[in-house]
C-alpha cells in the first residue's frame, strides 16, 4: 500500500478550521480500518491516517511521528495550526524498544495510543471488560468469540458497528489502566491495559468543540 502524503492544509471548504489529528498507525487493516470509521462519525475534528506495515518494532513509527510534529510545528502559521495533533499508535507484542518509543513520543509532545498487548484489546474493550494477563493471541481468540465477523488474517471487521458502543470501550479503557497503575505503581505497566481510550477522547472531545 502507496502511502499518502499528508497535506495539513486540507480543510472543509466555507467552515471554520477543525483541529486536525495525525495518527501514524501500526499495521495496515486493524487500526488504519478502526479510525477510518471514527472518521465517519465525528463532524467536527479532522482524521489523517498513514500506516506502516508490521515492522517487529515501533522504532520507524515513533521517529516518523517526532519528525512530522517538528514539521507542523516548524511551518504552523497561525494558532489554529498549533492545535493540530500528532499521535503514535502502536502494540506491546514483544517489541523490545517499545517503552523507548512512549518516552520519545512523550518527551517530544506526539501522543501515545499504545496497547499492551494488542490493539485487539481495545476492540475487546468496546463489548466487555478484560483483566486477564494474556497474549496477543489470546486475546485475539477472545475477541473472535466475541466478534465472529473479525477475521484474523486479514484484520478486518465491520468497525463501524463497534465504535457505536465507544463511550462503554473508553469507560472500560480508564478502569483498565487506574487498576495497572494501582497494582504496578511502575510507569512501564505491564498487560493489560490500552491508551487509545485517551486518543478516541480527544478526538470526540475537539469535534463536539467544533460543531
């Protein structure tokens, strides 16, 4: 898949500017497909996606998030512009530089939607809580008792239909990561929890500000 150059100057014609949120997004279908369909819900916030494949490490999207917001920061003419957010998406796996990649992000002001393990946990979070230690491949098993229709291999479900039931997933998220906190007390929690509940926020939060 062509990546698409983002132009940050797109904007809906005769309206005022909406904030515009970046998302560098690990694989091709999962996530890229989960924001494309928060895209068609939300009016008032702009959504531009560019994905990576699988790489084995979240190092090339981390420095291509740092780089793109040093780029809009550095060309942002206006204050509006200055608003616009960058963010990393990403997993836990097994990814040996995975904690690197969050403090680089942080320390440079790109936000962090990392799941540990899988970003199928937050897919998991929109239909029920989930607590268990488990690896991705469990929790990929649990999400398809609880959704046939996502197939694996290539990803995909009707996304659509689950982010219907997002406010449950963003509650469930914030339960989720006060009770690693509570029990780890260490700032590299370990499985499971999920970030993206901060990003979906966000998101919603500046597009109901902007309607």
């Amino acid at each position: 898949m062509k990546h698409k150059a983002f132009d940050r100057h797109r904007r809906p014609p005769n309206r005022e500017p909406r904030r515009i949120y970046y998302l560098f997004c690990e694989g091709r279908n999962t996530e890229p497909g989960y924001f494309d369909a928060l895209r068609q819900t939300v009016r008032g916030a702009l959504i531009e996606i560019q994905s990576f494949p699988a790489t084995g490490d979240p190092s090339a999207i981390a420095a291509a998030a740092v780089a793109h917001h040093k780029s809009v920061r550095r060309k942002s003419k206006n204050s509006f512009e200055r608003q616009d957010e960058v963010w990393a998406v990403f997993d836990r796996d097994n990814h040996a530089h995975y904690y690197d990649c969050i403090d680089s992000c942080r320390q440079s002001g790109v936000g962090v939607a990392n799941s540990n393990p899988c970003f199928e946990l937050w897919l998991t979070l929109h239909i029920e809580e989930y607590h268990r230690d488990d690896g991705r491949q469990a929790v990929i098993k649990h999400l398809r008792k609880l959704r046939p229709d996502y197939d694996p291999t290539t990803k995909t479900m009707d996304f659509s239909d689950l982010i219907r039931t997002i406010d449950d997933a963003e509650r469930r998220g914030g339960i989720l990561l006060k009770r690693r906190t509570e029990e780890q007390h260490g700032k590299n929690l370990g499985p499971p929890y999920t970030m993206v509940f901060e990003l979906t926020r966000a998101i919603r939060k500046a597009a109901r500000e902007a309607i």
